[in-house]
C-alpha cells in the first residue's frame, strides 16, 4: 500500500502543485521555498524521463523565476545558466514551442544584462567561473561581446517566436471572422470564449514584439559604430509598431473594449502634448510619512486587457527613446531635447489611461530628472554653494536647516509674461515635475523603498542647483532630502521592503550621510548614519574604490573623501 501512495505521488504533477502554491504567494520566503521545492521536484522528473520537454521547460522557468529571488550577481547568473541549459534542451524535442523560444530569449536577455553589469570586484569573486552555455561560442569573449551575442541570439529567437504567433493568430481569425458570407450564428457563450482566445494570443504575440524591442534596444546601446545602434534602434521601434497595430485591430478584442479604448485614445492624443515643463506650480511639497490612499479593484475578467497592452508598448516607446537620448548624449556630448519631449509624451499617455501607474510615473520622474541634469547650470562635480551666496538668498527668509518635514511655499522660478523661460527656469520646472512624478507614484506605493530613494536624490540634486530660486530654497530641499533617505532606510530596516539588494541599503545610507553633512548642525547624526553603513557592510575599501573609479551621479567625490578620513579615524 505505501509503495503504490508514493508511485501515485510522481516528481512532475507534485512540482506543478508546489510551483501554483508559490505564484499565490508572489514574493517573499514562503513564495521562494516553494519554488525552490517545484524545482527540485522537476529536477527529480527530468533524471526519471530525461526527453520530456514540458519538464525540461517548467524545471528552466522556475529556475529563470528564482533568479527574482536572490541578489548575488553570481547567484543569478548560476541560475541563468542552469535555466537557459534546461530551455535549450526543451527546444531539441519541441522546436517549435513557442513559451520555450520566449522563455529562452528573456532568460538570455537578463544573462546579458547581469553580465555587463557585474563590476572588478563582483568579477574577482567569480573567478574562474564559466558560463555553461557560453562554452563553445565566446567563453574568452569580453562582458560587452558577450552580451552583444546573447542579443542577436535572442532577438532571433523572439523573431522565430512571433513568426509562429503570427501564423497561429490568423489562422484562429480566420475560424472565429470568416470571410466567407456563409458565417454561422454562434452560441454566445463560444462567441465569447472564440473572443478571449484572440484577445489572450495577441496579447501573447504583444509580448513578445515588446520583448524583441527590449533586446534591441539594449543591443543599440551596447555596439560601437552609430550606424549600427541607430539601425538598431529603428529595428526596436518599428517592432512596437506592429505591436501597436496588433493592440488597435479591432477582429482582437471585445466590443466593450473598444468602446472603452477609443473613449480613451482622445485622453491620450491630448496628453501627448503635454510637456508639463512650463506652468508648474513651483511649492515645494512637505516630506511627510507615506502613506496609500488607493485600494485598487481586482479584475474578474478573464480576457486579456487591450488596455494594459496599449499602456505596455508606449513604456517600451519611452524606454528605447530614452535609451537613444542617453547613446546620443556618449556619442556626442549634447543632449537632444526632442528625443525627451517624444519619451515623455509616450509616458503621458500611459498615464492617460491609468494615472495610477507606478512603473509610468516612476519612468516620467527619471526622465525628467534626466532632462534637467543635463540642463543644469550647475554641476554637480564643483563645490557646493558657499555661505555668502547663501545669505544672499536667504534675506527674510525664516526657514530653518535642520527642521524635521519642512512645509513652505518656494518662490516663483516662472518667467514674466512675454519673456522667454531661461535655462535655469526650464531646469527648476522639470526637476519640480520629477518630483511630483515620484511623489505620485508614493501615494500609489508608500513602502516602496526605490521611490523613497530616488525622492532623496532628487531633492539633494535640486539643492545643488545655483539659480536664485534653488539656492534661497536650498534649507528646505536639503530637510526633505534627509527625511526621504530616512524613510527610505526605515523600509529597508523593519522589513517592509522587498526586493532590496545589500547594495541599495549601503547607497541610502551613504547618500543620506551626504545629506547631513551638508546640513549645519548635523555632523552627530551623519556620524551615526556612516557607524550604521559600517555595520551594514561598508569599508573603507569600498570609499577608496569609489574613489579610484566613479562615485555616480548623486555622490560626490569631495565627501567620499571626507567619509574615508572619518572611517579611518575610527569616527
């Protein structure tokens, strides 16, 4: 009897169950574990049925899922390695799936972007280790050439992909629309399930035309010659306009869905044109404790939403012109306002659709935030204003450093009417739309612990301006900044983040330390927020490597400097 139980029980169906309890987890340690179990389940079935496709695919897509689970850059490419083997395997006995293709060339994708990523440090903890799957193709390749071949591998994967969906779609077009006047009238209950099926497979195919334009866009940013990242980049774009094709043909999706879209598109047309750059209200809000007020409705429909796929293709049209921004900007040295203004009218009308939409709002904050640094008259590589441009500011002001959650109006930076918006003014407007941007999508996701992070930063990179407004201002910004970097912490510290690398912890803390320093009266704080980055796992190594290589965008060398001489000091 107990021999027959455990035959019943086999390693594949148990792997399925555990994998369906982690999706209902989502996140977090319980989630993790029954991955990690379904995994072992199906590595348990492949040793037992080594040709079986479905369970090669499902054993490399949970393994692809818990690379979403751990931090070390090592780790994750193990996973990668291991995911990326199992897909590959899947292909030799069923070439022509389509989720397998998909799965590979995202798995391949995300190897490519770990690989560039990694810096000297993380390279000397590996070692000697080798990629598997990069044996027999360019194991002696440099990071940027491997991942250029990762790319092209997968961009020719998603090509094969959607030449499949595309076959597949037409062909259930042509059962559900019949061209024929011979249509039959349909039960409604098969109508609507014939209906869904479309909507679920262009959603599909969406995908993976979004995923293509991804992997081309990362491939445009990587190569050298502008030729070829130009060639790509007009590649990416012109995937996402069949993409955007496929989300307005309307045989693809409900009645009801097109009325609700169409009644949408004229919101979005109009949001297109909005800039917001001039006309912005210049009130600096208060730093106060985040908290949601939105509760969101769960969907019951089954049927794909066209809606979340229009909102999806215009992030990607966002993404790859702001990729093209920031190639032009290393190729060049200039800054192309129109590619930003075209970015963030993509992001507007995403927003038109759902204004809720943090990936959106996060995305406009950091373009925006992009847009006005390299607007910026000042730089933020020179020294910090001095006192006596800050007394000359600061006359009948009766703002405070060091205040906790400073609430006060800042004074205009809008030009008089008839006068042309100087460059100081157009940056104070975009940096103060960046802000409302992250502050919007805080409403949304209050424990966010990135938000909170980059709320810090951009109010420390505003306090860092020189025009008059920024500097009379600068007391306020400089609180506000602190305040976030605090909060920001606080969410690391008691548990309610997810998803926060060690990395990002020590980054906070070391950003917030900046922030004291710059505030008279809080060297007592900022020392214990460095003791705290200690204790956490900071060196002073890690001061001398930044150093040696490059402090980033928010910190700056000159402090650094300083943390090292305190460190070494012993504080």
């Amino acid at each position: 009897m107990g021999n027959w139980c455990v035959s019943f029980h086999t390693p594949y169906p148990e792997g399925v169950l555990l994998e369906e309890k982690g999706e209902r987890y989502g996140t977090g340690d319980k989630a993790r574990r029954f991955y990690e179990k379904a995994g072992n389940m199906y590595h348990r079935a492949c040793n037992l049925n080594p040709k079986d496709s479905d369970c090669l695919y499902n054993f490399g897509r949970v393994l692809y899922i818990l690379v979403d689970f751990t931090q070390s850059p090592r780790q994750k490419l193990s996973l990668l390695d291991a995911s990326i083997e199992r897909f590959r395997s899947a292909l030799t006995y069923d070439p022509d799936n389509t989720d397998t293709l998909f799965n590979l060339g995202q798995a391949l994708t995300t190897h490519a972007e770990i690989i560039q990523d990694r810096d000297e440090a993380e390279e000397k903890e590996d070692g000697d280790h080798k990629h598997k799957h990069d044996s027999s193709n360019h194991i002696h390749s440099s990071p940027e050439e491997s991942a250029a071949l990762e790319l092209q591998e997968a961009i020719s994967l998603f090509e094969t992909c959607y030449s499949i969906q595309q076959h597949e779609l037409y062909e259930a077009v042509q059962v559900a629309h019949p061209k024929d006047g011979n249509k039959e009238e349909k039960p409604e209950d098969l109508a609507e399930q014939e209906q869904q099926e479309l909507s679920a497979s262009a959603g599909v195919l969406i995908d993976t035309l979004i995923s293509a334009s991804q992997a081309l866009t990362s491939l445009a940013f990587l190569v050298e010659t502008v030729e070829r990242s130009q060639a790509y980049y007009k590649q990416a774009t012109q995937r996402l306009d069949v993409a955007l094709g496929v989300a307005n043909d309307k045989l693809l999706w409900p009645a009801a869905q097109e009325e609700s879209s169409s009644s949408s598109k004229g919101k979005g047309k109009e949001a297109a044109a909005e800039l917001i750059v001039e006309g912005e209200s210049d009130d600096v809000l208060p730093a106060i404790k985040p908290v949601s007020v939105f509760r969101e409705a769960e969907s019951q429909s089954k049927t794909v939403s066209q809606k979340e796929k229009i909102c999806d293709i215009h992030l990607q049209y966002s993404n790859v012109l702001s990729s093209q921004t920031d190639r032009n900007y290393q190729d060049t040295g200039k800054t192309m306002e129109e590619l930003y203004k075209k970015s963030l009218q993509h992001l507007n009308v995403v927003l038109s659709y759902q204004p809720r939409h943090v990936e959106a709002l996060c995305d406009k904050g950091d373009l925006l935030g992009a847009w006005a640094q390299g607007l910026a008259v000042f730089d933020q590589g020179t020294a910090v204003p001095t006192e006596s441009d800050m007394e000359k500011w600061e006359t009948g002001s009766n703002i405070t450093l060091g205040t906790s959650d400073v609430v006060a109006a800042e004074p205009t930076a809008s030009p008089a009417e008839g006068e042309k918006t100087s460059r100081s003014t157009k940056t104070w407007q975009l940096f103060a739309s960046a802000t409302r941007a992250f502050l919007s999508a805080l409403e949304v996701e209050p424990q966010n612990t990135s938000i909170l992070e980059k709320l810090g930063d951009i109010h420390w990179s505003r306090s860092l301006l020189s025009s008059p407004v920024a500097l009379k201002n600068r007391p306020m910004l400089l609180n506000n900044a602190s305040v976030y970097y605090r909060y920001a912490w606080e969410s690391c510290r008691d548990g309610s983040a997810e998803n926060v690398d060690e990395d990002q912890k020590l980054d906070i803390l070391l950003s917030w330390a900046q922030v004291l320093k710059a505030i008279p009266g809080k060297d007592e704080e900022m020392k214990r927020v460095l003791k705290q980055w200690l204790r956490c796992g900071g060196t002073k190594q890690v001061l001398k490597d930044m150093l040696d290589g490059d402090t980033g965008d928010i910190l700056q060398e000159e402090f650094v400097e300083y943390a090292l001489q305190l460190v070494r000091k012993g504080l």
